[in-house]
C-alpha cells in the first residue's frame, strides 16, 4: 500500500485534513491492521472527491452502491455473471471474502465503496464478514455515507463498523476563504470580498453546490464583483430547488408524499399532512424530522424550509397538483381554518366548481385592504362571475389606492348598473377620488351630482352610513365642480372632522380656500384637522392637507402630514398613495429650496414606480423630477425628464410642467418660448378658477420675463395683479413675491427698498429658494446702483443659501455675478458627496479602500446590517450602484473622518 495513499491535488479545495486522517487509517492497515473508514455528509460535501484522491499504489478496486443483492459486492471485486455465488448465505460470504484475502495476500487491498446508503444489505455483511476474517491483514475499506437519505442508514453499518475498527470523517463546509479559492479556481479572478461573502452564505460551504452556482453566474456573463453578488442570491434559490428535487427523488413514496403535502398546505401541521397524505401521524412525524434535518438544503425557520421544500411541487403533473390542492382546501376548510388559508389553495385552481369555494374567497377578500392576496381573491372572483357588480365595486375599491388604472374601468362598467343609491354613490365617489390625482380619468361631470341628488340632501332622518357618503360626495363635487352646484345647500359643509369622511370634507373646503386664495388661515386650520386623525382610503387627502399647510407658509406642518400619508400608504402596501405622497414632498422640499432633500424624494418615488404594477411609465414625478434637476445645473436632464413626461401622457397643459419647460427656454435664452409657458400656466389657473399668488407663481416668472424683454408696462400689470392676490391669501410668502416682482420690474431706489424688504420677510423662513433668488436680485441693484460692496454681501449670502440646500444652479448665478462684482470665490462646484451624513461618509470611505462589509462592521464597531443601511443610503444619495463607482468620489482620502 503506498505511503501516498491520499492525493490532495490542484482541483481539491480545503480538505487537507479529511484527507490527513484518511492516509492516517492507510498507514495503519499497511501495518497489517484492517481498517473502516466511513466518510460521512450531506449530499455535495464532497465524499466523493475525497474517495477520488485514494491513490493507485496497490490493489485500489471501487464501486457506487446497488441495491441488488451482492450487486455491490460483485461490482467491487470484478466478478460477472460467470462467477456464480452459493445460495447459502454463509456459503456467498465466505466465497466472497476468498476472492478478496486472495488479493490481499497478493498486495494491500483498498475497498472504495461510494454511495455506501444506496449499498444491498447482503454486501453489507460481507464487507462486516470480510473484515473480522482479514483484521490482521494490510486491508483498508472506505465508505462514503450519505447524511440525507431517508433512512438512518448508519444503524446498517453498525456492524460493518464494529468489525472495521471504524473512523468517521464527516467533511465540514468549506470557509469562506476556501470559497474565494474556488472561486478564483472556476471563474479565473480574485473575488470581491462581498462575492465570496455570498457566494459562502448561499452554498453554506458545500462544494457542488457553489460549483453549480459559480456556473450560473458564468453562464449569464456575470463577473465575481459587486454587480455579481446582488446576482447570487436570485441565482441560489432556482439551485436550492433543483437540490431538493435531487434529494426527494431518491427517497421513498410515503416520504414523498409528506413532503408534497407540507408544502401545499405551507405547515408542519402533523394532524393536517397526515390527512392529506393519507399517513399515519407517527408517520408523519418521523418524515417531518427527515424533512428537516436533513432533505431540505441549509437551515433557517420553517417557513424558509417550507419556501424551499415547495420545489417537490414542480415534480407533479398539473392535473396531480390542482388534486393535490383542491383536497387540501376541503380539509382546510373542515378544520375550520382561516378563510385566506383556504383561499391560498383556491386561487391556485383552474376552475371553482362548486358554490362553497366563491363564498369563501369573498370572505377571504374582506379581510383587508390592498394587500396582494386580498387583490387576488377579488379579482378571481370578478373573472369567474362576467355579471358580478359587487365583486367588482369591491375590486376597484381596493384598487384606488395600488392600481387606479385598473380600479377605473371597472367603476365605468357597473355605473350604469347600480341603481341603489348608496351603491351608486360608492362608484361615483370612487371615480371622482381617481380623477383628482389620475390623468385621463375624467367621468361625466353629471356623475357627482347625479349620484348626490339620489342620494338626498340630508334634511331628513339618515343613517350615519348615509350620512357619510353624502358628506364624501358633497365635498368631492364642491372639488371637481368648484362653481357652485345646484344640488349642494347654499351653506358651506359644516363637520367637525370627527370621521375620514368629515376629514375628506374638510380637505375639500381646505383646497377650494386654497384654489380661489381667500385666506391662508382658514385654509390651514382647514388642512391641520383634516389631518387629526386616520384617512379615507381613496389616497389623496393627507397629501392635498399637506400642499394646502405648505402654501399657506406652514412648511414643518406640510412635511409631517405628507410623511403620514405615506406611512400609510406603506402600511397598506398602497403604491400610488406612496407616488402621489412622495411626489408631494419633493415638490414641497423643491419649492422650499431643499434641493438635496427634494432629490431623494424623487428617487424614492421612482424606485416606487419601479416596483409598482403600472410601471416605469408613469410619469407623476417627472414635473417635479424636472424642477429639481434644474435647480441641479442638470439642465439637459431637466429636458429629458419632461420629454419623457410629455411622452408617457402628462399633459403638456400641467401647471408645473409649464413652468418648468419655461425654466428651461429660459436658461436657453429663448425667452419667447418661456413667456409663453408661462402665460399659458397662467390662462388656465384662471380657467380653473384658481386664484393663489403662490401656488404656481407663473404671474412673478412671467413679469421677470417681461422686464427682461423691455416690455415693463405688461410686467407691472402682472406685478399689480399679483399683489392684489397676495393681499387676499396673506402669507409672507406671497407679500415677499410681490416685492420681489417689483424690485424686479422697477428701478432706483424704489426697487431697492422692495429686494430689501423681501429678504427681510423671508430671513428665518422655510421659503430658502425664494431667499437665496431675493438676495441676488438684491444683489444685482446695487450693482446696478454702483454699490459693489453692498451688491458683494448678499450675492455671497445668495450662494450659501443655495449651496448648503444643493441649489447649485442658483449657486453659479450668484456666484458669477459675485465675481463680476469684484469678490473672490471658487467655482461652485456640486459635490454629490456633501449630501452624505457623518457616518455615511465615513462608511463611504472604508469601501472605496476596498473593504467588505464585514470588516467595515468590524472597524466602526457596528451591525452588518447597519453597514448595509448605510450603504443603501450612500449609493442612492450620490446615484452609484456598486463599490467601484465610489473610490474616484473619495480620492486622496478626501472623505472626513465622522464628527
């Protein structure tokens, strides 16, 4: 037997010592000690590699296991079908054993046994037999054990290794070094660390495993980086599912069928698998323990193990699984189990043929709103029922707020249908609540009124069912219909917000002061308790209270109540309340001058798109978006951003959508285009009745314009039209705009005094943009009236304001007219980094110096997660998507240590 019996080899990663302890065993048996060894572990550990580096030095014969009786045992010794074997057992044994002593005698024997758990039992007690008959010869027997079959087989091998003086070598998971070795090895480059870090999480150290992940990840062109371990995860789990199939295909029926039924029914529920598998409970039980322990690749809680386990699934034919689930349902539902656990099984069905199973997934649909399984159980029922008008009122209501598009169509087709007041006033209201924030949902105008009309007008007795949805319609046609309505009473809607009703009604009134600029206060304590308590679930109310706190100079106020309606809009997984929130805030946040911030809240509204079932194509944002990549110096981005709102139907009569394509005629110096814009902006505010100086201030854009064209008479007639509004709304604000305008269009002293005054106003407000704008207008008349040093104090003052907001094209502004001025001052250069937060930046740092994220929790003394919050963050504020991309932005060690 060679002193060499055990080869490591180029190709075997992190077995040294397995195979240590194998040539240790060789030693002993050439020294005329017979020995076992049983090499034992889960599939893909590599038993396998190990008995392949047994060197070729004396006699080496191999075999796989096979349960034919004394397959086994023929295949390792060579013997064919022309060796015959006693009958009697004994008589076999002993034949067998003399062909092996014979090759012992003749140079030490080495019996490599793979698959030893697929072995017959007849060969079993031979290799037993053989090695009490040979333990003083130079005999040495290698089994490779498998840990997840579905019998304990080591009970079978108790004699085998009684009788061989056994040692069992159970092959660990490799570490993640190992992995970044194997790594290096098959896809031929050193691993990023996070690479290797999850390439080890996702195969859990087992060989074959990350062999065939690391082939995934070559077959798709994938690159052992960053980019490729987001990759991994996604690829791990189709892998895991395949393992499992391997697993299960080997095991025995009864075994088999109690995995199928866990993973229907998604439960270890002994009493429950036991009936649908048709299986004694003890049965079941001990398959459960198998099932766990060992058939179902890596660990976690069972409903990860129930998640992979459903793989065994895909193994059956469609006709077997709609069987298998329409079984479950019945059991599910003779237990008495919850509605949506039955539903589960349902809705996986082609057909529901028998009454029982509509009833109980309208049941199931009432359990919540806009969650996707509620979704599912509605809209099955609408398919299977073409008449059914509840089901789909029911649907679209729960749409409103995840899908308005789908939700619409469905409310058009049953209006015609429901005649039953109420009923019909839930349709009516559900339209209208889409057409507020929807483009190109615009029912008849009829509709409103129609609905309230046969609904009553409340002078007599009506339940508080009634009462609400008149109040829900009163306020919503006082919205869509702003002249007044022959069918609403003469008096203003008089409720104290106790309801989301009543609190619909008061963000009506809140937005109608608001459109016809009557006055801020009213307006605001409209909106504050329109917020005091939970809202209607159509999706726009806490967001129309907010714009209506904003405008009336109320910013702090604004920014709490568009954080509430999109923590509710995530608490009811409700993606367009989330846009239209979202969309709010940055819009908000831009109007304010917080550029930096303004920017987030677009990216988190399109990373809502992204992942909503309407799409990319949606296009809520993009005004906004627009606006704040303007205020950026991204004036090319700014185009782009209005091309592709105009492209996917934002009309091009949108307010904002105006102004912001006149921001950008503007700065391309085609200024007609730009009063153009402006002055369209302003005929149709006036169409709709809207008459606030501050909302959409085209009047304060186009009288710039205008002075700046020569034409001064038509600016100051803006000027004086605009203040007439101002006085009316009454917010600093809107009085700093007015002087503003004028300081803008006059000239001298006068001019002076009124920039002066505007700045004045808006020291210590939330209106930084508007500061930052009036203090280079005042800026720019006193240079105007020769007084550069004054001039030079607030054009400085205008780019800090503009600068610590992120508002670097007014920042450039101020700072060339600066420079022009005669003041010193570098080039205002928008450095994305200066968004960061202290520990941001920190962490920041530590990966572009090419640390993982576990070394960078290491060195901060922090959670890993917390490493990847911080991550998340710092590459969505500076708008990279890998480790790579961040190095050039901390060069030479750029990036402050955290303070």
């Amino acid at each position: 037997m060679s002193r060499h019996l055990t080869e490591a080899g180029p190709g075997l990663v992190g077995r040294s010592a397995e195979l240590a302890a194998l040539a240790a065993s060789g030693t002993a048996a050439r020294a005329g000690s017979a020995r076992l060894v049983i090499v034992r572990g889960p599939s893909g550990i590599g038993k396998t590699a190990v008995l392949g580096r047994i060197g070729d030095e004396g006699t080496v014969l191999r075999a796989s296991g096979d349960r034919a009786p004394y397959a086994t045992a023929r295949s390792l010794l060579g013997l064919g079908p022309g060796h015959p074997l006693p009958d009697d057992e004994h008589r076999a044994l002993r034949e067998l054993s003399r062909v092996a002593l014979d090759l012992v005698r003749e140079a030490p024997l080495v019996l490599v046994l793979d698959n030893a758990d697929s072995c017959d039992d007849k060969s079993l007690r031979w290799l037993e037999f053989l090695l009490r008959r040979g333990a003083e010869l130079p005999l040495l027997v290698v089994l490779a054990e498998c840990a997840d079959g579905p019998v304990p087989y080591d009970r079978r091998l108790a004699g085998v290794a009684a009788a061989g003086r056994a040692r069992v070598i159970e092959p660990a998971p490799l570490g993640q070094a190992e992995v970044a070795e194997v790594i290096r090895r098959e896809l031929h480059r050193s691993p990023a660390p996070d690479f290797a870090l999850a390439c080890a999480k996702a195969s859990e150290g087992n060989p074959r495993f990350l062999l065939r992940l690391l082939g995934a990840v070559r077959e798709q062109g994938g690159r052992p980086d960053e980019a490729g371990a987001l990759r991994v995860a996604e690829l791990s789990r189709g892998l895991v599912r395949v393992a499992v199939r391997e697993r299960l295909a080997r095991w025995p029926e009864p075994l088999r069928r109690v995995a199928c039924a866990a993973a229907v029914l998604k439960a270890f529920d002994a009493d429950l698998v036991s009936s649908l598998a048709a299986l004694p409970v003890p049965a079941v039980v001990a398959a459960f323990d198998l099932l766990k322990g060992y058939a179902v690749p890596g660990s976690g809680d069972e409903d990860r193990r129930l998640d992979v386990l459903s793989a065994v699934l895909d193994e059956l034919g469609e006709d077997e699984r709609a069987d298998l689930r329409r079984r479950a349902a019945r059991i599910l539902n003779d237990a008495g189990a919850p509605p949506w656990r039955v539903a589960d099984q349902l809705l996986a069905l082609d057909t529901l043929d028998e009454p029982w199973m509509r009833e109980l997934l309208a049941r199931a649909g009432g359990f919540g709103w806009n969650s996707g399984f509620v979704l599912r159980c509605l809209a099955r029922l609408v398919e299977t029922d073409a008449e059914g008008t509840d089901e789909r009122i029911d649907l679209a209501a729960a749409l409103v707020e995840v899908d308005p598009w789908r939700a619409a169509p469905l409310l058009e087709e049953v209006l015609p249908r429901v005649m039953e007041p109420h009923a019909r006033a839930v349709v009516a209201e559900l339209l209208a609540a889409i057409s507020l924030t929807v483009p190109g949902v615009r029912p008849r105008p009829a509709v409103l009124s129609e609905a309230l009309v046969a609904l009553g007008t409340g002078d007599g007795a009506e339940t508080a069912e009634e009462f609400e949805a008149r109040v829900r319609l009163e306020a919503l046609v006082r919205l869509r219909q702003p002249a007044p309505a022959a069918v609403l009473r003469e008096r203003p809607l008089d409720v104290p917000g106790d309801t989301p009703a009543e609190r619909q009604a008061l963000v009506a009134q809140a937005l109608l002061a608001t459109m016809r600029g009557t006055s801020a206060t009213i307006a605001a304590d409209l909106a504050r308790r329109a917020l005091s308590g939970p809202q209607p679930r159509t999706g726009w109310t806490a967001s129309a209270a907010s714009v209506v706190l904003f405008l009336a100079d109320e910013f702090d106020e604004a920014i709490a109540g568009v954080g509430k309606a999109h923590r509710g809009g995530v608490r009811r997984r409700a993606p367009w309340t989330e846009l239209l929130a979202l969309t709010t805030k940055a819009w908000i946040l831009a109007s304010a001058g917080e550029i930096t911030e303004a920017a987030l809240a677009v990216t988190d509204a399109v990373e809502v798109t992204d992942r909503a079932p309407w799409g990319a194509e949606v296009t809520l944002h993009r005004p906004v978006q627009a606006l704040v990549l303007f205020n950026q110096g991204d004036v090319d981005g700014a185009e782009e951003a209005l091309e592709a709102a105009h492209r996917h139907g934002v009309s091009p009569d949108e307010h904002y959508f105006l102004l912001a394509k006149s921001a950008v005629a503007w700065f391309r110096q085609d200024l007609d285009t730009a009063l153009a814009c402006a002055l369209r902006c302003g005929e149709l505010l006036d169409e709709g009745g809207i008459r606030n100086p501050v909302y959409a201030p085209w009047w304060l854009h186009a009288a710039s314009l205008l002075a700046r064209m020569g034409r001064a008479g038509e600016a100051a007639a803006l000027v004086e039209r605009g203040e007439e509004l101002a006085k009316r709304w009454g917010t600093a604000r809107a009085s700093a705009l007015v002087l503003m305008a004028k300081g803008t269009v006059i000239r001298g002293p006068q001019a002076l005094d009124a920039l002066t005054e505007a700045t004045e106003l808006l020291t210590g407000t939330a209106a930084k943009s508007d500061h930052a704008r009036a203090e280079a207008l005042l800026g720019m008349a006193l240079l105007r009236a020769e007084d550069p040093v004054a001039a030079r104090e607030h054009l400085r003052r205008s780019v800090d304001l503009s600068v610590q907001r992120g508002g670097w094209a007014s920042a450039k502004t101020a700072r060339d007219l600066l420079v022009a001025a005669g003041g010193r001052m570098s080039r205002v250069v928008g450095d994305r980094v200066d968004l960061l937060t202290g520990r941001e930046r920190k962490v920041a740092g530590i990966v572009a110096r090419g640390a993982s994220n576990a070394e960078i929790a290491d060195e901060l003394s922090i959670s890993l997660r917390t490493v990847e919050l911080h991550l998340t963050s710092v590459y969505r504020k500076l708008g990279v998507v890998s480790r790579a991309e961040l190095a050039p932005l901390f060069e030479s060690g750029r990036a402050p240590a955290e303070g």
